[in-house]
C-alpha cells in the first residue's frame, strides 16, 4: 500500500508537471530536441523566403531550433520568440505580415536595411510588443501604422525615423499610448500641421520630431507641450517652418516641463528674435543647441547653472561673453559659438572643465587668448578667423596634453614653430594654415590624422622630415602654398587618403612610395618635380583626383593611368613636358569629369574620342538607368596649347552635360558640326586660334547657358548667328581674326558679297559651295531679267498688247477646235465597234 502511495503521488506530480507545462505554453519536449514553436518558426521562414540575403547574414535560419538562428532570441522557459534584431543587416524585399503570428514578440527592430512595409494590421496581434525600431523602413504603403500601434497595451519604444511616415492629425479612437516613453518621429519630411495628439501622451520622455516640415509657427504650438511633465529629451530640430520668436513661448516653458527637461535640440529652424528670457527658467537643462538660426543681440539671459553643452554657431548673436559666465556652469563641456559677432575679453574665465571650445569667426583677438592656458582638460579648438594677430606662444604646445583637435587658420598669428618633437602627444588634426608661421616642420605624434599647415611662411632651409614617414595614423597631410624645398623623402608606407604638397619649391622625381592604394587625392601642383609618372601609379587603385599641373612632367600620358585608375574623377597635367596622344585607354575611366592636359605638347586627342564613343554605346536605350550616372559623365575638357589636328570630332556633342571646352591654340581644321548645338549645358567655349572654316552652325544659339566664347583667329565666314545667347555676347573682339565674318556684333554688314567665302582657302567643300552659290545666284538674274524684258514692253507698248492678246485668242480656238474634231472621231470608232 505504502508503494501504491508513493507511485500515486509521484502520477500527480508527474501530471502536475506536464499541465504546468501546458501552462507555460507547451514547453515539453516532443523529442527532436527544439523548443522552438513550430507556428513562429513558420512566420520566421516565411520571413526570409520573401527576402534577398545578399551577405548571407541569415545563413544559420535552418533546421528546427528556431531559438539557435542569429537574430533570434526566445524565452528560456516557455520557447516563444521575444526578440528579433536584424538591424543594419543588408536585408532586402518586403515585410510579411506572417510576422503577426509572433504573438509573444516583446523588441522587433528591423532598422537601416531595404525593407518596405505595405499594410499594419498585422502589427494589432503583437500584444506583447514593448519596443518596435522600424528606423529607414520605407512605410509610405503603410498608411496606419501609428493608429495600429495604438491598439498595443505594453508599448513603450517607437522608433520611426526616415520611413516615409504618414503622422495621422487624429487617432480616431481614445489614445492607449500609456506606457510610451520614447518617440522619434524624425526625418519623414511631415508637412502637415501638428497633431496635437502627440502632446497628450502624459509618460513621454522623449520626443523627437526634428527634419520635419510641420507647417506651424511658434504662436501655433499648443500649450499642452508645457504639460508634458516627465519629457527629458525635446528634439525639433530641422523644421524650416517652425519660424518665429521664441520668447513667445514664455507660458508654455513655465508650465511643469520646466522641471524635468535636460536636453533640448532646436536648431536650423529659421528661429529669430533676442535669445528668449524663460531659457534662464529651465533649471534642469543640460543640453541647449540653437544652431542654424536667426537670433541676434546678447547671451545674458543663458543664466543655466546645469548647462554642459550649449551650440548657439551660425546666428547673429553679439556683444561680449558675459563675465559670469563661465562660473554659471561650472560643468560645462561644451561650448560652441562660432560664425556670430561675439567678442571675448582678454580677462575673461572660462569654464574650468571645458573640453571642446569653437570660436570660429569670433573676435577673439588681437591678443592670443592668454585664458586658455588654463583649460587643462581641453580636447577640441577651433579658432579660425578669430582676428588673432600675435605671436603664437611657446606654452600653447603644452597647455592641454589631451587636445587632439587644433584649428588656428586664417589668423595674422605670428613666429616660429619650436623645433624638436611636439608634446602633444594626442593631437590628431592640426590646422595652421593661412598664417605667418616660420621655422622648420616640426616632428609630431605618431597618432596624428590631419597635419594642415597650408600658405604658412616655413623656412626655405628644410625639407620635408623623414620622420613624417612614421605618422603611422596619419590621412591628411596639407602643407600646400609654403616655401618648402628639397626632394620629399621616398619612405612613405602610409595608408594616407589625402597629400597636398602643391605651391611649394619641391623638386627631384615624384617618389615611388608617395602614392598607396588607399590614396584618393594627390595634389603635387606647382612645384619643379620632373621626369616621368612613375610606374608604382598604377597600384594608387582609389586615386579620385590627381593634380601635377604646373610641373617638368616629360614623357608620355601612360596607358596604365588608364587601365588601373578606375575611380579617377579629376585629372590636371596642365603647364608640363607631356608628349604623343592622350591615350585611348582614358576612355575607360567612366566616372572622369575634368580633364586638363592644357599646356603641352601632344598631338593627338584619341583618349576623348574613344571616351566620347564609349559614352554614345552606354547611353542607347538607356537614358533612364544613367541618371545617377551624370555626374560622372565630363564637365570640363581644356586641351589648349597642345598640337592637336584634323576636325573636332562631332561625337563631342553626346556630351551632354559638358560645361567647358577649351580647345584654343592647337591646329584644329575643318567645319564645326551642326551638333554642337546639343551640348545645352555648355557655359565656356573656346575655339580660338586654330584653322576651323565654313559657318558658324546656327544651332549654336541653342546653347542658352552659354556666357563665354570665343571663335577669333580661324577661317570662319558668312553671318554670325543671331539669338539666344549671341544676343547677349556682344564683345566684337571673340570674332577678331575671320575677316568672312559679318553681321552684329561687328561692323561689317552682311551684302551678298559678304556671304561668299573669301578666296584664298584651300578647301575642296568650300569651292563646291561657292559654285552652287554662283549658279543659283545667274539663275535667278536671268529669270527676272527675262520676265521683265517680255512683260515690260506689253505694259508700255499698247499695240503690243493688243496684238499679244490676240494672238493668244487665235492659238486658243485652234487648239479647242482641234480637240473638238478629235473627240468626234474617236466617239465614231467607239460606235463602229460595237456593231
């Protein structure tokens, strides 16, 4: 009996066990080892069948443990799905609404992939959902989705930003948003008024509605905003229509949001008017950024004792700092005032623990701010047109060993760089350009990025340092428009992205190692390097622009510029020693839009051809997969002051968007093409001193961009065209040099005579034309000369007139009777016939 009780109670605890499992939701094994539920791994295959996986990203989404697939978190005891996060997985296709069937769903984010979403009312059977991050999903098919979240009671995290939203002004049912906390609604380009509805949702802490276009003024916006009693974050940033004066807010920013709100983003939303007197009623703010407005006079009503970073850049502000306020807050951290008209006082104190400081366009100086010695802590300075005309002192390159950011350029600052190393030891950009620096380059730290000491002063007595080849971080190196001389060290093993040595007096070859393959501007302008491109080029795979112009360059344009230099957009080799033809490999390069091989000595021009041909073949039937392709397509060619020959090619014309020629001073021949009229962006044309002939093609006054030309010193002749921009290019002087040329804006008047070409030009064309001209034109003499010698003399002459008259009458009534008889006899034979 004692067995029986034991094997009764162990029975009721075993069925206790298996109803506490259906009570879990089924959480029994069924024995193939998956506690994932067969319904949400169906929604979840579903899922990924309807969508492209171009990186694999969803690779592990097989077998039946659905709770084991990347992305896919389940409950540990019951088995449901809970969480799902594919953001920024590359995902591609169309939201299925199989994924309603995740019932037990608590965070969904299917942000930053190439997902649309047509229909939400799937979204009503996520009854758990808490958080939903749908962020650059394209929602515009989704018309409901706000009134459909609405419906959800444990929702508490929206995020909807960049997705074509559709904001309803009115939710149509009561509002159940009770537990929503957090709410971005930005960048969805919302032009409608404000649904006020948004500013009842009592639990809000944070609202994000900025790069919007909500069409409200500042007095429109309700009341309700100042009720929002638990808001920490307000973001409305980006609303080009919020216009107007803030201080008309006063009543609103008194109410309870006084109280809790920390942060505060209002920027480039054409705010005007005095900086408002309620900010100083914000007690609690930390953050304020009023960027990209229009408010102007003094910044003493910023009395914010719990500010760390205020941005008020880009308005009209001015008067001096306040004296007292940098003790306001003593944990600020951030301030940022640059492009205003704000002046700063010798004796002024700044915030002790100050990390970034911007004073762009400020008036900083004369005086080097001598209060900056005492930011010790000061990571971030931009001080660039500051009005600074001083010397730069020797504590300024050890005043804060954690700066990493300096911009000093465009000052009068003054002196001698110290030689030696720099103790900045943490300094990553360093921007001294546009100022009176002297001395030698000094060596920096190793964790340097940006090095920019353009139009300095440095001595002529130094070199680049071989120790610049050890700024192992280093990506951007500017020290352009200096004095620097000598050959530049051959050491460079860096992945730098940008070099600009141009304006200097650098000479010697190009060094092998100066360009990687992660180079993609190269600017070596204006200095005395010579000999040829060296070969090492050809592995510079990411070069976008290359400019040598202004150089000994020799040799020819290699054939591998072509080939291997696929992403060059920018190619200058003006002002060098260049020889042959450019090669018609350039036709390879599809994204290259500025060409200048002006100022040397080729001879031919095949490369433009055969890119020009390339360009025809791609565009066939095409026209609308190449739209963002245009900008890659050739804006501006300058071959002038080379040896180029024969006619312009015609085919120039499917250039459509080129926006400057330039093919003055070579030994161009030949007729312009009437298809030069289709280059309708063209604004520079250059033609002058070449041997082109024939008439200037009147489809040219379909060129209504143009504004500067120039067709003097050819063989043109006959009338300038008039109209279209002809009329407003009135300079006589473009058309010097084409002595057949007439018609506005020169004085020669276009008689007969003026249209006939000159004699003289050894053109085969031309005589045909001038033969054609000549028999129609005694053609014409000898009709009117006949018509006028018979009808003259009827006219004076009356017994003429009579006699011509009659003589008329008399050959009308022969030829009528004459067909009179010869019907008769012809009806006679018909009749004949018939018998």
């Amino acid at each position: 009996m004692l067995r029986m009780g034991v094997m009764k109670k162990h029975f009721q605890l075993a069925l206790m066990f298996c109803l506490l499992c259906l009570e879990l939701g089924g959480f029994c094994n069924c024995g193939d080892g998956s506690i994932c539920r067969e319904v949400e791994r169906k929604a979840l295959v579903d899922f990924k069948n309807g969508l492209e996986d171009p990186n694999g990203r969803l690779s592990s989404w097989i077998g039946l443990d659905c709770c084991s697939w990347t992305g896919v978190h389940c409950h540990n005891y019951t088995g449901h799905v809970i969480r799902l996060d594919l953001h920024n997985y590359g995902v591609i296709g169309r939201v299925p609404h199989q994924l309603g069937n995740l019932s037990r769903l608590q965070y969904l984010d299917l942000s930053y992939n190439f997902l649309d979403m047509v229909g939400s009312h799937w979204l009503t059977n996520l009854s758990s959902l808490q958080c939903l991050n749908l962020n650059g999903v394209n929602l515009s098919e989704a018309k409901n989705v706000l009134k459909s979240l609405n419906t959800l009671p444990l929702i508490s995290e929206i995020n909807l930003c960049d997705c074509e939203l559709h904001v309803p002004l009115s939710l149509g049912v009561e509002i159940n948003f009770t537990n929503l906390g957090f709410l971005d609604l930005s960048s969805n380009g919302i032009n409608s008024t404000m649904p006020l509805w948004l500013f009842k949702l009592s639990g809000l802490e944070y609202l994000n509605l900025g790069g919007n276009n909500f069409q409200v003024r500042i007095a429109g916006l309700p009341t309700t905003l100042g009720k929002l009693c638990n808001l920490i974050e307000l973001v409305l940033s980006g609303n080009k229509y919020f216009s107007g004066d803030l201080n008309r807010l006063g009543e609103t920013f008194s109410m309870c949001l006084k109280n809790s709100l920390e942060v505060l983003y209002w920027s480039d939303a054409s705010l005007s008017g005095p900086l408002p007197s309620w900010l100083g009623n914000l007690k609690p703010l930390k953050v304020l950024d009023l960027a990209y407005n229009s408010f102007y006079g003094s910044l003493l009503q910023l009395r914010l004792p719990s500010l760390q970073i205020l941005d008020l850049s880009y308005n009209n502000c001015n008067g001096t700092i306040p004296k007292y306020f940098g003790q306001l807050s003593p944990e600020l951290d951030m301030l940022v005032l640059s492009y205003n008209n704000i002046a700063v006082r010798p004796d002024w104190v700044p915030p002790p623990k100050l990390r970034v400081l911007n004073m762009n366009d400020c008036k900083v100086g004369p005086r080097f701010p001598p209060w900056l010695q005492n930011l010790k802590n000061l990571s971030s300075l931009a001080m660039s047109n500051a009005s600074i005309v001083d010397a730069l002192p020797q504590w300024f390159w050890n005043f804060s060993l954690d700066i990493g950011y300096i911009d000093l350029s465009h000052n009068e600052i003054k002196g001698k760089i110290p030689s030696g190393s720099s103790k900045l030891t943490n300094l990553r950009v360093l921007d001294l350009s546009h100022n009176y620096l002297e001395g030698q380059l000094p060596q920096f730290s190793s964790n340097i990025v940006d090095l920019d000491q353009a139009h300095g002063l440095f001595s002529r007595s130094r070199s680049i340092p071989s120790s610049f080849c050890e700024l192992n971080h280093l990506q951007f190196l500017d020290l352009s428009k200096n004095m620097i001389e000598g050959v530049v060290p051959d050491c460079w093993n860096l992945s730098m992205d940008v070099m600009d040595l141009s304006y200097n007096n650098l000479h010697g070859i190009i060094p092998v190692s100066i360009c990687t393959t992660f180079s993609s501007v190269l600017r070596l302008s204006n200095n005395e390097f010579f000999g040829e491109l060296p070969s090492s080029f050809k592995n510079c795979t990411s070069l976008i622009s290359l400019d040598l112009e202004h150089n000994k360059i020799s040799g020819s344009i290699p054939v591998w510029l072509g080939e291997n230099l696929q992403a060059l957009e920018t190619l200058e080799l003006r002002y060098n020693m260049l020889t042959g033809t450019i090669p018609p490999q350039l036709g390879n390069l599809t994204y290259l839009h500025v060409i200048d091989v002006s100022n040397n000595h080729l001879s031919g021009w095949s490369g433009i051809e055969h890119y020009v041909n390339n360009i025809d073949i791609n565009m066939k039937g095409r026209e609308f997969q190449l739209e963002g392709r245009i900008p890659s397509l050739f804006i501006c060619i300058d071959l002038s002051n080379n040896m180029l020959s024969r006619k312009i090619p015609e085919e120039l014309a499917h250039l459509s968007f080129l926006q400057s020629l330039n093919l003055s001073r070579n030994q161009l021949s030949g007729q312009l093409s009437e298809k030069i009229g289709e280059l309708r962006w063209l604004e520079v044309l250059d033609l002058s001193v070449n041997n082109l002939s024939g008439a200037i093609p009147p489809t040219m006054t379909n060129l209504t961009s143009l504004n500067h030309l120039n067709l003097s010193y050819n063989n043109f002749y006959g009338e300038i065209p008039y109209g279209g921009q002809f009329q407003v290019l009135l300079d006589p002087s473009i058309y010097f040099g084409n002595r057949g040329l007439c018609g506005v804006p020169l004085n020669t008047k276009c008689e007969i005579e003026a249209l006939v070409q000159p004699l003289g030009l050894p053109n085969n064309e031309d005589d045909n034309n001038l033969e054609a001209i000549w028999f129609y034109l005694s053609m014409s003499l000898g009709f009117i000369c006949g018509f006028w010698a018979i009808s003259g003399a009827l006219i004076l002459k009356k017994s003429w007139r009579y006699a011509y008259f009659r003589f008329v009458d008399h050959i009308y009534n022969k030829i009528y009777v004459l067909i009179a008889i010869n019907l008769k006899k012809m009806k006679r034979k018909c009749c004949l016939a018939r018998e």
